[in-house]
C-alpha cells in the first residue's frame, strides 16, 4: 500500500476521534447545564476534563522534544490551573477548544489531498497492447515505451504517446480543466488519463508510469501543498512568540497580583490556535480551487507573490499570439516560389521552431518532396543552416544572413523593409552565399490578448510588457493594437534575461508570462513565472511557478484576484484575533469574565477566523 494511502487512512482517523472527542465534550457540557442527575455533583465532568486533558498534555510534550513552542504547552498550562483551581467546566471548554482546532487541522489534510485523490480514481488499471498481431489485456504498470496500445470509445488513454492510426475526439478535462473536446489523428500526440468520447485511436507509448503529464500533475499538486507562504512562516514565528510572551506575563500578572483566578482567565482568552488553522485554510481553498479550473500554482508562496505582483511582462509569440504562424507570401529574386519553399523546408525539417514548423506544414500541404540535407545546425533565435548538394542553405533574420556571409543587394534590402515595415514577420533564405529570396510569415493575435490587458490594468498592475524576438514593426503593431505600455523587440534569450532584470525590485513582485519552452529562463528569473498552455509540456511543469494547463490568458487576472482575495482574507483573520483578544483581557481585567466565562469567550470566537477562511471555498 502506498505512504500517501497510509497517511489519509491516517487523518481521517484522526479526524473522526476528533469528532468524537468534541462530541463527547459537548454533551458533558449540556448535560451539566441540564442538571442531569449524573453530572449534577461534577464528578463525570472531573473524569471527562481529565480524561481530555492527558491528550493536549501529549502534545505538550512532543512539543518540547521537538524543541518547538505549540499551543498544546499553553492550553496544558491553564489546564493545569484549571484542574488545580477545580474549574471543571474551564478544563471542558479548553480541550474542546484544542479539540476544534484539531478537527479542522485535520479537515485541511483531508481537503488537500482531495484534489489528488479525485484524479487519481482517473487512472485506468489494465491497458490493450498490440503485440505480434494479437491483442493483449496487461496492467498499465507493465506498458513499456514503444508499445502499442488501443484505446476505443468511452475508454482512459493509460499512456503519453503518439497516434500511430486511427481518428477520435478527446476529452481534456482531466487535465486541462475543460470538456471542450479535441481532434486527434496519425502523428498528432495524446496525453495520459484523457478520454476518447468518439472514435478509436492505436497510440504508441512514449511516456510511462511517473513519467506521464497526469503523474507530474499529481506531483505538482502535491508539492503545492507543501510550499509555505511568507505569511504562513511569519504568523507561525509570530505564534510562538506570543505563547512565549504570554506565559511570561501570566507569571507576571500572578507574581504581582497573587490572583490565580486573573491568572487563570487570561491564559484561557490566550491559548488559540484559530490562526494557525485559519491561514493554511485559506491558502489550500486558493491553491485548490485554482488547480480545478486548470492553473496549477506551485505552493502558497507564490499565491501570496501574485497577490503582490505589480508588473507583468508577457512574451509574444505563444502567449500574446496564437503561436500559428501562417504563410502570407513568398517571394523569390531568382525562380520559382516553389524552389524557395522547398529549400526553406530542407532547413526547417530538423527544427522545432514555430516559423520552421510552419514552413515544413506549407510544403507539404503543397506535396514538395522534402529531400535529407547533410548536416544541419540551429542558432538560437538567430536562424538555421544546412548543408544541401555540399552547398550550404542559410535562413533567418538579416542580421544573421549578413553574419554568414550571404551577399545582399541594397535594392533587395529595400524589398525586405517594405514587407518589415508593414508589420511583417519575414524569414530570409540563402543558398550557395546568394540570397534567393524569403518568406513572409503572419501570427494571429488571441481574440482574449486585449481583455486580459484591460482586465490586468483594473486590478492595478503598474506596467505591462512585452518582449519579442519578433522586428521592431511587428512587436509595435501588436503593442499598438493590444494596449501594451512598453515593448522590447529583436530580443535573444539572453536580452530577454537583461529586460527582466531591469523591472525586478524589491518593492513589488515581477510575472514573467511565457510558453514554458523557449522562456524557461525568463520564467524561472522572474518572481512568479507563469507559463501558458503547460499540458503537454515538460519545460512548461518544470520551470513555471505557475502552470496553466488551458491555453487561455484570460485567466490570469483571475488567478491574480484569487489570491489577492486569499492573502486579504489572512490579513482580515489577523485584525479579527487582534481585536477578540484585546477585548477578551480586557474583560477580564475588569472581572466581568469569570475563568468559565473565559473559556466560553475563548472558544467561541476561534471560529469567527475559520469561518471567515471556509467562505473562500465557495
């Protein structure tokens, strides 16, 4: 049985003794208020605080052999008193009180782990492999990569990999947080524990077991839920010296007004945990409600960074644009346009870029017979050669064309400019030293790009840029269009890392928004890195702080709000304890609360910050 099982089987234990003990609390209290004849005398009170108390005692005690301050040390403290001073009924309220508290902190475990528990119930057992002409019902642990598996309608793909044959629709929303379904056909990749709502696929597996996005998705989940925000770490440190303080001042206050009751009835307005419960609660509804609508933050300390975050900075193509670049038009100073596509899609065969992509897709949308060059070598955000024949063909920007050694005319020069100042984005290709001619390439801007831009200037960012590898004209048309106060263009990775440095600070927090593959360093430098479309990319899980499994930036300024609306609700909960305790010393200095009084004070306002942390859940 696996750790995680053992520890939820574990916390749910937990939890229903937790129950229990409140439970049997509560009913101890209402029965001697009720004078049932038992409980008339006080002697099944004394047994039941008794009783209560050895388990706060426990905690004491693993508290100081973990060298730690807990609340367990000072609720055992007024328990002591308590029970010496025999304030039976005091003893009752502070162990329902440690007992609450538990109960929530344990409800908190058991939610954390739901989000993962309810993916996991996704995974399929048994796989249909394809081997020697037969085929074969195996565990899914047992898939190996190259194998080929079988999925039909209605069934779970068990495997990442690549359609192989066949055509079929293919629900997301496991992944991606949303039903809208998806074509997929022979070359097209599939990923694991999506579902086939039409057709029949064969896949070929290329990622097994922990190495499939739905295994790295559980994995970031529940790393998430382990990352502490600042705030979380400074209310604990806060905590501890409170309890520290507080003890000291009860033996203050005993010392000076020799009063065990005074004593007693402010350690019982102290000794709280409600914060301590309260801020995880907060954070862990934010985190979870985030991952299932398909944004996957990384742990409580970057929600509480993007509720700081006062500029973002997004990269264009991908992110901005659809990333689809689309042929507008080519142009040959020697020969037939046919002859430039093909030799630009000799080049581009060995490359993952997007223009190259998009030049491979057009010939052979145009059925051009793609020949094998020699050798090739990719020159990051620069260009591409290949040797062809034992000539070499060189594609890119004018820059890198001009550094290879490529002779370019000035009247040729002016035909290129013509095309980059209407707002082109133009690939140049040169053969044999001679330019031959180029490519002129179109990215669609995302129907969501201007929305999200207002949208992100009403929450108040207070800059939002753009940087490109995209010409100076393209990158300002876009801006132009979208709204954006700054733009940086003809940017190299290692400009983009300059451009970042440049708005971080240390008065406000930087989001890098990317594509996770080409922005992997932007991101992991930025405060939060935020990468788009992560389903399905490695870079993208890895790096990010932020994961969007939807290809969609609208949903960034609500990820934004989200933890905004978190981190205030923890600040609420700090001014609500703040003001109950004021108020609970303060009536008791003045004697209007009794220690009983105390306790009853004490335990009903802990709720008043859990509950305020409960309504994030809605």
């Amino acid at each position: 049985m696996m750790t995680k099982e053992i520890q939820d089987k574990k916390n749910k234990l937990l939890l229903k003794l937790n129950y229990l003990l409140c439970f049997v609390l509560v009913g101890a209290l209402l029965l001697y208020w009720l004078k049932i004849p038992l409980f008339r005398e006080e002697k099944a009170l004394i047994v039941i605080s008794v009783a209560a108390t050895l388990t706060v005692f426990l905690g004491a005690l693993r508290s100081i052999k973990e060298k730690r301050v807990s609340v367990d040390l000072l609720a055992s403290i007024a328990l002591v008193v308590s029970l010496v001073e025999k304030e039976w009924v005091s003893a009752i309220f502070i162990n329902l009180m440690v007992a609450s508290a538990r109960t929530f902190s344990e409800y908190v475990k058991i939610s954390s782990h739901s989000a993962i528990n309810a993916l996991l119930k996704l995974k399929p057992e048994m796989a249909k492999i394809k081997k020697d002409g037969r085929i074969e019902r195996i565990p899914v642990k047992d898939v190996k990569i190259g194998d080929l598996v079988i999925v039909e309608l209605g069934e779970k793909v068990p495997i990442d990999g690549v359609v192989e044959d066949g055509e079929a629709e293919i629900d997301q929303s496991s992944l991606a947080g949303e039903s809208n379904p998806v074509q997929k056909g022979k070359g097209d990749q599939v990923l694991s524990f999506t579902t086939v709502i039409s057709g029949n696929l064969i896949i070929r597996a290329e990622k097994v077991g922990g190495e499939t996005m739905f295994e790295k998705i559980i994995s970031l989940i529940g790393q998430s839920q382990q990352n502490k925000a600042p705030i979380y770490s400074l209310i604990n440190k806060f905590a501890n010296w409170y309890i520290i303080l507080t003890i000291l001042g009860a033996l203050i206050v005993y010392l000076i007004s020799k009063n065990i009751t005074l004593v007693l009835g402010l350690l019982l307005i102290s000794c709280a945990d409600d914060i301590a419960v309260a801020t995880p609660l907060a954070l862990m509804s934010a985190i979870t409600h985030s991952a299932k609508h398909g944004a996957i933050v990384k742990g409580g300390d970057f929600l509480e960074a993007l509720a700081k975050v006062k500029i973002v900075v997004f990269d264009k193509t991908g992110t901005l644009t659809r990333g689809r670049l689309k042929i507008e038009n080519i142009f040959s100073f020697f020969g037939d346009n046919r002859e430039i596509l093909k030799f630009a899609a000799i080049v581009s065969s060995f490359s993952n870029h997007p223009i190259a992509k998009t030049i491979v897709r057009e010939a052979q949308k145009e059925k051009i017979s793609i020949p094998t060059a020699e050798s090739f070598e990719e020159y990051s955000a620069r260009g591409m050669t290949a040797v062809f024949k034992n000539k070499t063909i060189v594609t890119g920007k004018l820059s890198f064309l001009e550094k290879m050694g490529v002779k370019i005319t000035g009247q040729q020069i002016t035909r290129i400019n013509e095309e980059i100042t209407g707002g082109h984005n133009v690939t140049l290709l040169g053969y044999d030293n001679e330019l031959i001619g180029f490519i002129v390439l179109a990215d669609e801007i995302r129907p969501e790009a201007k929305k999200t831009i207002q949208e992100l200037k009403k929450l108040n960012i207070k800059k939002i840029a753009m940087l490109t590898g995209d010409n100076e004209r393209v990158a300002q048309k876009t801006a132009a269009l979208l709204e954006i106060d700054e733009f940086h263009a003809n940017l190299l990775p290692e400009d983009k890392l300059a451009y970042l440095k440049k708005y971080l600070s240390k008065k406000y927090k930087v989001a890098m928004v990317g594509d996770g593959v080409n922005d992997a360093p932007v991101l992991a430098l930025s405060d939060v890195g935020i990468a788009m479309g992560a389903i399905g990319s490695d870079a993208a899980i890895e790096t990010a702080d932020v994961a969007m499994m939807k290809d969609n930036i609208s949903q960034i300024p609500e990820l934004i709000k989200i933890s905004r609306v978190a981190i205030g609700v923890i600040q609420e909960n700090l001014v609500i304890w703040g003001i109950v305790n004021i108020i609970g010393f303060s009536l008791v200095f003045l004697h209007v609360l009794t220690p009983a009084g105390a306790a009853f004070y004490n335990f009903a306002t802990d709720f008043i910050p859990i509950l305020n942390s409960l309504r994030l859940f809605r």
